[in-house]
C-alpha cells in the first residue's frame, strides 16, 4: 500500500494494531459480531484486549472492503489522517488501526447508547430524550463543528462534508459525538472561498446543501445546512426522508418546515411530546420545551436551512444561540420550580 507510507512520519505507531488480534476479537470476522455492511465498509462490535489485557474495551471495528478501485483505501486514509488530526472531546475517539494485506480498519470507541438515527422515528425512544437532553446533544455537535470549522490548531479548517443522524454517537452519559470522517476535507487556513468537490452525500441527499448541489463548492456553511436539517429532525422527532415529510414534498422535512415556518404553522411538525408544554404557564419538569427555548431554538435552525450559503449563520454563532436556548430552558425550570 503505497499511499500508506505517506502517514509514516507521522508517528502513528503507537495505534498500530495487529491483524492477528482483530481477527481473534472478531472470532475471523464472523457474522455473530457483524453490526453493518454497506458494501465497502463493514462494521463489527467486539471487546479488544490489545491496549489491557486485564480490561477488554468494547470497540467498534470499520473494515474497509477492497474494491475494483482505490476509493476504499483513499475512504480509509482521509479518515485516518481526520482522526489523528482533531482532539475534542464531542469526535469519536480513535483508538487503533489496521494495516496488513488488502485488510484496512479503524477501531473506534463504541458508542453506549446508539446513534441518533436510532431515536428519530421511535415514539418510545423519543420520550427518553427531554427537551434539555436534545439541546444538550445539539450544543455538543455544534461545539464539535465549531472546532473543526474555526479553533483548530494552525487555524487548520476541517468540512465534514456527510453530516447525518447516522454520524451522530451518543456515549454512556448521553453526550453526542461526530464519527463518520471518510469524506471530510481540509481547507486551507482562513479559507473563506471553500474548494470545489464531487458531491459525496449518495444515501443522504436530504442533508445536502442545495448550493453545493448545484455549484458543487463546498463551503463550511454546507456543514452548517445539513447540522440545520438534523435540528429538525431532533425538533420533530422524525428522520428527514420520513414519508409523512415525502407525502408533502419529494425534498423531504426541510422543504415541508420552511413552508409551515413562513405560514406560522410550524408547531405542527413539532414532535408531540414535546409540543403539549410549549405556550403553557405551568411546566413539567424534564420533559417538554418552554416557549421561549423553543423560538430561540427554531430561529436558528431555520437560518441554518437558508438555501443560499451566505445567509446562513457560522457555526460559532449556533453554538452561542444554542446555548442561549438551554439557558432559557433551565431558567424557566428554575423558576416555575
């Protein structure tokens, strides 16, 4: 693998995983440790003992299928070179790869309580997640973004580029992470002009920005669109292609809720469980959003949608009025309590 003496210099040893070890935590990749498969990647679940023999860690391992072409192994080093790039605490964790033969996995850490995409859709799985528990997990993408779009070290800027439900992780205390890096892209420092890319999205056209469709100039406000669609899927309860959105609008949610936004008929939309207490005096506590949280929330997340780059806000000024959101929530908590 030619490409992979690139990442020598780059220190990366102490990750270096064997094969031999993969295999025997995955029992020679059985099907009984599959978790997904997607015809270039496969994932498996699996305790690896590799790094504490005494105390086996519970590991997600992404096999990267050799194909006719190099796009697997060119999928494989972009998000290698991602991960070993970002240091913040709502990015998956990257603890290990594998490099033997035509064999290519990342181990990363395992996410204790699924992925978003799990929750849309689920009314029972829903009511877990409190009005104050989904702002939590915006304001943790939104930290997450902002990192990669503006603090980097070296003012490196990174566009993720395929943001979605499936690559958001929620760990054991309901703190979200961004995963899923193989399309991501490096932009230079300062660069305000974004760079010219192929469209990447394929299964999750519902998130594309809709310039970038059209001019195929990736910006980081395309990031900042598809963190918008995913507002509204958290605020409605309910994945952007859902057919209750596809029976309104073959563009899906975020077509049908700038229509309702503009008609004053949003709260329509909004999941009911959340929907009973907004616009009530009195509040239950840990469960529905109180009126102010909810309009400051909404405004955000329809500037995020606005289908021209430019009139949607940075990701800095997401996070601060996310925030802003939270804080009104546990205020009026405070009070009516």
């Amino acid at each position: 693998m030619a490409i992979y003496s690139c990442f020598l210099g780059k220190n990366l040893k102490h990750l270096k995983i064997r094969l031999h070890d993969i295999k025997l935590a995955t029992h020679n990749f059985s099907d009984k440790y599959k978790t997904e498969s997607n015809g270039h990647t496969t994932w498996y679940t699996t305790e690896l003992s590799h790094f504490n023999k005494e105390k086996p860690s519970l590991v997600v391992i992404k096999h990267f299928l050799p194909g006719e072409k190099d796009d697997e192994e060119e999928l494989f080093l972009t998000e290698l070179e991602m991960l070993t790039s970002v240091k913040h605490h709502n990015i998956v964790t990257l603890i290990g790869f594998c490099v033997e033969g035509f064999d290519m996995m990342l181990v990363i850490e395992k996410f204790s309580n699924g992925f978003l995409r799990d929750y849309l859709g689920n009314v029972k799985n829903m009511r877990t997640l409190t009005w104050e528990k989904r702002l939590k997990i915006c304001i943790d993408v939104a930290q997450a973004l902002n990192y990669l779009h503006s603090e980097m070290e070296d003012k490196k800027i990174i566009i993720h580029t395929t943001l979605h439900n499936s690559s958001l992780g929620l760990d054991e205390n309901w703190g979200a992470k961004i995963e899923d890096f193989q399309w991501a892209i490096f932009l230079p420092p300062n660069n305000k002009d974004g760079a010219m890319s192929k469209i990447t999205y394929s299964n999750h056209s519902y998130y594309m920005d809709p310039e970038y469709a059209k001019t195929g100039m990736l910006k980081r406000e395309s990031d900042v669109y598809s963190f918008g669609v995913i507002l509204f899927e958290i605020l409605c309860g309910r994945h952007a292609d859902d057919q209750i959105y596809l029976n309104g609008s073959e563009k899906g949610l975020i077509h049908v809720a700038r229509r309702k936004f503009h008609t004053g008929k949003i709260e329509d939309m909004i999941d009911p469980t959340l929907k009973e207490e907004i616009g009530r005096k009195s509040y239950v506590p840990n469960r529905g959003a109180t009126k102010d949280s909810f309009y400051t929330f909404l405004e955000v997340a329809h500037q995020c949608v606005a289908e021209v780059q430019d009139q949607r806000p940075t990701m800095k000024v997401v996070l601060k009025e996310l925030q802003k959101a939270l804080f009104l929530q546990v205020s009026q908590l405070y009070i009516l309590s």
